[in-house]
C-alpha cells in the first residue's frame, strides 16, 4: 500500500505555538497610538501580554481613598504646592450658571456625597473648605462623587449629571463654553464622559473652536456603583485632562 501518514507534533509545540501567537496579541501596539479626536468613544484597551485584566467596576462603599490625589496633576502642577480638602454632605457640584446652579440634591434627589478640593492655597472659602477663596488663581480641581444602591442607578446618576452640563456647549460668543464630549472607557461599567473649557476670547461662532486646546474642563464619572464630577480649573491641554481623567476613573 502507498499512501501519506502525518505523524502527531512533537509534545510541548502546541504550547509553544500557542504562547507565540499570546504574545503577538497581548504585544500589539502598545504607548504609540495617538490620543482619540473630541467627541471619539475610547475602547476598551485589550489584557496587557502580563495578564493584567480590565478594571471591575466599584462595589463598595465609597470613601475619600476613591478620590482624586495630588500626584495625577504632575507635572503639569507642582505636586507639592497642592493642598486638600474634604468634606462630605450637599452643595453645588460644578454645574455652572448656564445649566442652573443647583446642588446635587436638587438635581439627583439623593444623599449626601464627598467633596474634595485640591488648591495651590490653604485660604479657602468660608462656606465651603473645598472652594480656594480665589478660585481663579488657587483652585486646581474639585470632585464630588457618592455611591448608588445598584450599578444602573449610578449609571442613570451620571447620564443626568452629564445632561446638567451639556447646555454648556453652546453659548452666545464672547461667553466661554465648553467643548465637544469626549467618552473614556476602561471597561463596561467603568467610563467618564468629558468636555474642555474654552475662554469666551476662542468662542467666536457660539460653540468651540475646532483645533484649539482646551483650558482644563469638567468630567462625569462612573464605576459600578460609584458616579461623582470632577472639574479641572487649571489650565490642562487635550492630552493631561484625559490623564488626569483616567487617573480619577481608576481611583474611582
């Protein structure tokens, strides 16, 4: 008889072909893609070669160790010249006057929540420790964020958060305004949402100039359970606020 015999692999070459073609996944394209153009929804980022996994939404409580540190504004801010400050119950939460100036009670009907503000100074405003008394020269950023009972209740939370601020991408010109969204997502669950500032000088057509940098910005937040507002009042480009932006959704 004539005829063709394939012989098995040698033991171990599957595993070796297998650990080959991980490899060239998990390696792919790391640190040298450039950042999303505003208003891009960021994928999930694919498990490094070294097995680390995506981020799982929060479950727990939320306590002040999910806040944002000084060390996420380095080096666009000296580290070392920021200042915190915490409190937790109501209060404004960043919504600015063209959306109404509410408290987070008034717009979500929940509890209390942290507030945390990070400043140059330790000269801060009488009603309110998290607010620099010079806002414009000493406040560096300020974030409130609580728990919800359910994931879908914080996600439904940081949906309505989101539409308090988005009025805000249009106003008269001459008046500053905030820029296209731009959504951050590091897993299903976990995600932000943010918008550059831009000063009313660039605002010549009622909404955000194309192709210019934004002055800093504000950000909605949201990991399983946990949903707050970050706004950023130093002066960040496109590429530090979305640092920073991740930072805070991965303490979150």
């Amino acid at each position: 008889m004539t005829g063709r015999f394939v012989l098995p692999p040698p033991p171990g070459a599957d595993a070796h072909q297998d650990a080959r073609s991980g490899a060239a996944v998990g390696g792919a394209s790391r640190g040298t893609s450039a950042l999303p153009p505003p208003g891009a929804s960021v994928p999930t980022p694919a498990p490094s070669a070294s097995g680390s996994a995506s981020p799982a939404g929060a479950t727990g409580p939320l306590t002040t160790a999910n806040l944002l540190e000084p060390a996420a504004f380095g080096p666009d801010v000296g580290v070392g010249r920021i200042h915190v400050t915490d409190r937790y119950g109501d209060g404004n939460y960043a919504n600015a006057d063209c959306t109404g100036e509410k408290t987070l009670t008034e717009t979500l009907g929940g509890p209390g929540a942290h507030f945390r503000g990070l400043m140059t100074s330790t000269r801060t405003n009488p009603d309110d420790p998290t607010l620099a008394a010079d806002g414009v020269a000493d406040q560096v950023a300020r974030e409130v964020a609580a728990e919800a009972r359910s994931p879908s209740l914080a996600q439904n939370f940081a949906q309505r958060l989101l539409l308090e601020q988005e009025p805000c991408q249009e106003e008269t010109p001459g008046h500053w305004v905030y820029g296209r969204t731009t959504t951050v997502r590091l897993a299903p669950d976990v995600t932000a949402s943010w918008m550059g500032t831009y000063q009313g000088s660039l605002n010549t057509t009622g909404t955000a100039p194309e192709g210019k940098e934004p002055c800093g910005g504000i950000a909605v937040l949201r990991s399983g359970t946990h949903y707050g507002v970050l706004e950023v009042d130093a002066c960040l480009g496109t590429a530090a606020m979305d640092r920073v932006v991740r930072t805070a959704l991965s303490q979150l």
